[in-house]
C-alpha cells in the first residue's frame, strides 16, 4: 500500500479506507522523518490538495474536506486556477505551512499509531 509522497496522515487515510478489503495479520507502518513534515501540508508535492488529520479533545479528526479544487486536478477554469499554479504562490504556501502554522505533527503521528496498534 505504499504511494510516495505520502505522510502518516495519509498512509493511515488510506488503510482506514480499504480495511475492510484486506485479510491482515501484522500492519507493518514503515516511514521516515519526512513523512512527518508531509502532515504539515495542505497539498501533495503535485500540488494537488490533499484532507489533513488533527487531534480534536484526542480523536483524530478529518479537515479540508472536501478537498479543495484548486492545483493541478482543479475543474474551475485557467483564470482562476492562475494564481494557484504560480511557482511563487506554491513557494509561499509551502513556507506558511512549514515554518509558520501551528500544527504540531507528532501529537497527530502518536495518535495514528495509537488506533492502529
């Protein structure tokens, strides 16, 4: 179940989503420090929007859904899509998200592994 780009956020999305279809024994949960900084975003590295996990009173917590349409996969037209495709607008998203917002990564992981085990 592996998709590079991911984060912890989204590798738990995914298996949450598809469980039902799997017949498991052992979840072996394989990342790097990386994937942690990939929760801090809001877009995939296509910049493609993407939902973000956070912990409300300790549950886990879905936001930016619906997914928003602006990046690469939106439908709303060029014009309006314009701005978004910037390469100074994706630079400048990305430096808020890393450096500025407050949202703390590893409370979130901790809670992952936590429903997972």
């Amino acid at each position: 179940m592996g998709v590079a780009g991911y984060g912890i956020d989204q590798m738990y999305s995914l298996y949450m989503r598809e469980r039902g279809r799997l017949y498991t024994n052992l979840l072996v949960l394989a990342f790097i420090g990386d994937d942690l900084r990939r929760m801090k975003l809001t877009a995939f590295l296509t910049q493609n929007p993407k939902p973000r996990l956070f912990l409300s009173r300790e549950r886990l917590t879905v936001t930016n859904v619906p997914v928003p349409t602006w990046g690469l996969a939106a439908r709303t037209g060029w014009l309006e899509e314009f701005p978004n495709s910037l390469v100074l607008v994706q630079i400048l998203r990305s430096i808020y998200e890393m450096f500025i917002q407050d949202y703390d990564p590893l409370p979130v992981a901790e809670r992952v592994f936590a429903e997972l085990n």
